[in-house]
C-alpha cells in the first residue's frame, strides 16, 4: 500500500432517493494518518455517505478511492484494508460476545492464537468483567453492544476504521475510554473517519472535521482552523456556520401557558 495517497478521495458524490437529493456533488480528501470527524445535522447525508465510502451504498455519479484504489477493480483489497463501525452494529444476538469477535477474525484471516490474544486485550480494555464475553450478544447493553462492535472492528488492524456514531449509547467513561483508544491507533499509516453528534467528543478526537449542509461539504479542513484556533468550540464554529433564523417561541408560549 502506497501510503503516501491520499487515504479516502471522493469527487462529485451524488446520491438521490427518488426525487431526494441527498449528495450533489461531494469532494473530499482525507489524509493518510489524520482522525477527521464528519458533522452534520440530522439529515444532512452523514450515514448515507458513509455507507458510500464502505461500499453499502452505489453512489449515482462520482468517484470513491481508497488508498488510490477503486471498487471497481479492488473490491476485495479495499474491504480488508478498513473496519467499520455502523450506527446500527451488526451483532448475532445468539452468538456469544466471544463467539462474534472470533467469527468476524476467522473472516479476515487471523490465526487463531493471534486473533485469541487481540480479543483478550481489546476486550480487557474496553470492559470490566470477562465473564460478559461469554454472554449473548442478544443480552447486550447499547453501550455493551457498541463496545464489541468497535473491537469486531479493529481486530484486523485495519489501515482505515470508519466508525457512525461511536458514542451513542455510552457513558461517559466508556466515551472517554473510546477517544482514548482512538488517539492510540491513529498512526502516520492510519486513518480514522468518524461521524458524530457528540460535538465535544470529535473535539476531543479529530484532528480535522468536515461539514455537510445543504446536500455538500460546507466546511472541511483542519480542526483548528474550524475552531479559529480554539477560540471557538466546534458546537459554536457548527451554530456560526450552519446558523438560521431562530425559531419564534411565542405561539408555543400562548399554548403551554
């Protein structure tokens, strides 16, 4: 893998649903060794495009490049070169926490004794007792199924984790556990694309963020360049750059009064 290419190029992404527009004309580029962080209301195409980098969903036009490879040619290269995290995780509920994060390495190709010890550590760190990963995934927590998830996602050690909605569901030590471990896999041959509503999470986190508004990118670049070097947060930067005309509360007022 030539890592001196870009990690993900998109150009023109457009994606429609009947007669909605979703996606016109998407450009971006991520570098190789950067955490960029994609924002957005709800609504505005973040999963959509996600599920266009990962190849769930055919965009109408436009090109997707990963690694300076495409789809079209490179389905299978691409596909071990990233690990996904979906917003709504993809767990058998009958499979026992153990029995899926051994099946999902069997399915990248680990050997067994290498793929043991990774569960072991990953699950060590992310949870406290050991006894849960002996449990049915159906038993789950949110926060619990979000975990294992995460960890059936980085097993392989993938150059590239794309991670929709890392946080929902967890509390605040797990998130922080979560942006913990992020810092530590974000290398100069990694690359981390994560969406999130969670605003001071990405903060934490990316080391660039990118806007979607009004079916494009209306804003992606350095995270201190969004902040104006810090002297905003990025909930303030989003509130500045996506700002409308507020709401007026005095119908509501009459009717709640």
């Amino acid at each position: 893998m030539d890592i001196q290419s870009p990690a993900l190029s998109l150009k023109s992404i457009t994606k429609s649903y009947g007669d909605n527009m979703v996606l016109e004309g998407v450009d971006l580029q991520i570098e190789t060794g950067s955490c960029y962080g994609l924002l957005g209301n709800n609504g505005a195409g973040k999963s959509t495009l996600i599920n266009t980098i990962i190849d769930l969903t055919r965009a109408d036009s436009g090109e997707v490049m990963v690694f300076g490879k495409k789809y079209s040619t490179s389905p299978l290269w691409i596909k071990s070169k990233i690990g996904v995290l979906p917003e709504q995780e993809l767990l058998n509920s009958e499979f026992s926490g153990m029995e899926q994060l051994r099946f999902t390495g069997l399915l990248y190709g680990l050997e067994e004794s290498d793929l043991l010890a990774r569960i072991k550590a990953l699950y060590n760190y992310f949870f406290d007792n050991e006894n849960d990963l002996y449990k049915a995934c159906g038993s789950y927590s949110t926060g619990m199924r979000k975990k294992l998830g995460l960890i059936a996602a980085v097993l392989h050690k993938p150059s590239m984790l794309i991670l929709d909605e890392p946080f929902s569901g967890l509390d605040p030590l797990s998130s922080q556990a979560v942006i913990r471990f992020l810092k530590t896999y974000l290398t100069p041959e990694r690359t981390i694309l994560l969406s999130s509503h969670n605003l001071s999470h990405v903060e934490q986190a990316a080391t660039h963020v990118g806007v979607l508004h009004n079916k494009k990118l209306a804003f992606s670049g350095l995270l201190s360049e969004f902040t104006v070097n810090g002297t905003n947060q990025v909930e303030q930067s989003m509130i500045n750059l996506l700002k409308t005309d507020e709401k007026s509360t005095q119908e509501l007022e009459r009717l709640l009064s």
